[in-house]
C-alpha cells in the first residue's frame, strides 16, 4: 500500500477506506460526476466501478478513473480531493 506524500496533509476516511485532504484537486480523468455531501464522496467512490480517485466541491462529487499520484494534487481553494487506500 503506497503511503501518501506531498504537501498535503493526507488523512484517512470512509472508514479506513480513502486518503483525503483539504483545498486540493486531482483534475481531469473524470469518471461522473453525482450531487452529494461531502461525508459521502469518498465512499461514492470505493462503490464505483473503475473509481481510483475523487474530487468533491460545492455539493458535487467528481469520480475518477486510471489512477494519480498524490504529488499530482493541485491547489483547489474549497475543494477536497482523495484517493482510494
């Protein structure tokens, strides 16, 4: 299991199940996109099909696909990014 590292401050939700962290993006690669808080973004994405990563901002939940690197987050004001552990 690759351990997060960046400037970002990775920590670990969804029940052990995704690495997450504030004001950050992983952009493209978009998968859908679905309405949702921000509690459940995450574990929208262990439930998806081919979702490696995520992205949620203002009550929309990005899915993404063909995985990413942590050191590809890029600074997004608001925003909160992760990855599936």
């Amino acid at each position: 299991m690759a351990s997060p590292t960046s400037a970002w401050q990775w920590k670990i939700g969804t029940g052990g199940l995704v690495y997450y962290a504030h004001d950050c993006d992983f952009f493209g690669k978009d998968l859908v996109q679905v309405s949702s808080l921000l509690p459940s973004c995450g574990g929208l994405c262990v439930d998806a099909n081919g979702c490696t990563h995520f992205t949620w901002n203002k009550g929309t939940c990005f899915l993404k696909k063909d995985g990413i690197r942590f050191s590809d987050a890029t600074y997004y004001k608001g925003a909160v990014c992760g990855k599936r552990r």
